[in-house]
C-alpha cells in the first residue's frame, strides 16, 4: 500500500511540476485597489517543493527524476525548452538540483517538530537554498572550464540572485499549500 501512495504522489508531483513550469509566479499587495506584483519566476520549483511536502522526498525524487528525464529526452518542458543538448546550458545545474533539493526538503518536512508553517517554510527555504547551491557549483565549474560565455556575476545575478529571491518570496505559500492539502488529503 505504501508504493501506491509513493508513485500516485510521484505522478501528481509529476503533474504539479509541468504544470508550474507554464504558471506564472505573483504575488497579491493588499490594498485598495488589490495591486498584484509579478515574479521573476514560475511555479516549476515550487511546485517540486510542495511535493516534497505533501509526498514525501521518495515521490519528489520520483517526479524530480521523471521530468528530468521527460525534458532531456522527450518534450520540451523545461523554463528554455528541453532536449540532451541542455546538458551543457548553465541552467542545468539548477535542474540537477530538483534531486537533492526534494529530498532533503521532503525529509525535513516529515519530521515531526517541521509539521507547523513555520517548519513547512523552513524546509522550502532550504531546498530552494540546495538547489541553487547546486546551480551555482556548476555555474562555478562551467567558468572555471570557460564553458559559458558570459561573466561568473552575470550568470550568479541571472540565474541564481534574481530568480531565487521570488522563490524564496514563495517559500511562505508553499507552506501554506502544504499543510492545507495536508489537512484536505487526510495526510498526517
């Protein structure tokens, strides 16, 4: 029964992350009028994030594995498209990310003192803060081979500064979204 509940979680982890890929991030400034303020970001991390949180780091890893995979081989699903050739994009550091970041995000959120939204949010900051520790060691490796063309703070600024703050902006709501569908899904 448990490896049922692994894979329906990697599915809909799955299903989450493409979707996120194609949503827009925004965030809602309450005052009259309700000014709404875009993000430089999708949903696609989040989206990982909350699986790891509703599911469990087994299905994260599951669905993080999957969409790897969808993308290199398959369709084009990630943020710039997809294909083996996204091997040597600086990008890809961050999408070998998703597999450390859902597990140790998942991990955390299962233990019992992380079950709060404080705790929730924790564990999202830290695997939005693994992934792009990730993404920045190949950034790092990829200008020490001189593989990219642009400069080490262009690329920090641009894939890492910029992004990474809106996610963290998110950590919050994924939180929120966790605990909530925790409670509608009778999970513990």
């Amino acid at each position: 029964m448990r490896a049922v509940s692994i894979w329906s979680g990697a599915l809909a982890g799955l299903l989450m992350i493409l979707v996120g890929t194609m949503t827009p991030s925004a965030i809602l400034i309450p005052q009259l009028p309700i000014q709404v303020l875009n993000l430089t970001s999708s949903w696609q991390i989040p989206s990982l994030l909350l699986c790891a949180l509703i599911s469990g780091p087994k299905s994260a890893v599951i669905a993080a594995i999957a969409y790897l995979t969808i993308g290199l081989f398959y369709l084009p699903v990630f943020h710039g498209g997809g294909s083996i050739g996204y091997l040597l994009t600086p990008d890809f550091g961050y999408l070998i990310g998703f597999l450390p970041a859902s597990l140790i995000c998942g991990k955390l959120a299962s233990r019992k003192e992380m079950k709060g939204l404080i705790g929730q949010t924790i564990a999202a900051i830290s695997g939005v803060l693994i992934l792009h520790a990730t993404g920045i060691l190949n950034l790092l490796i990829g200008t020490l081979v001189s593989r990219w063309a642009e400069l080490l703070p262009v690329l920090l600024l641009k894939y890492s500064l910029i992004p990474g703050t809106s996610q963290l902006l998110l950590c919050p709501a994924i939180g929120l979204i966790a605990i909530t569908m925790k409670r509608f899904l009778l999970i513990k």
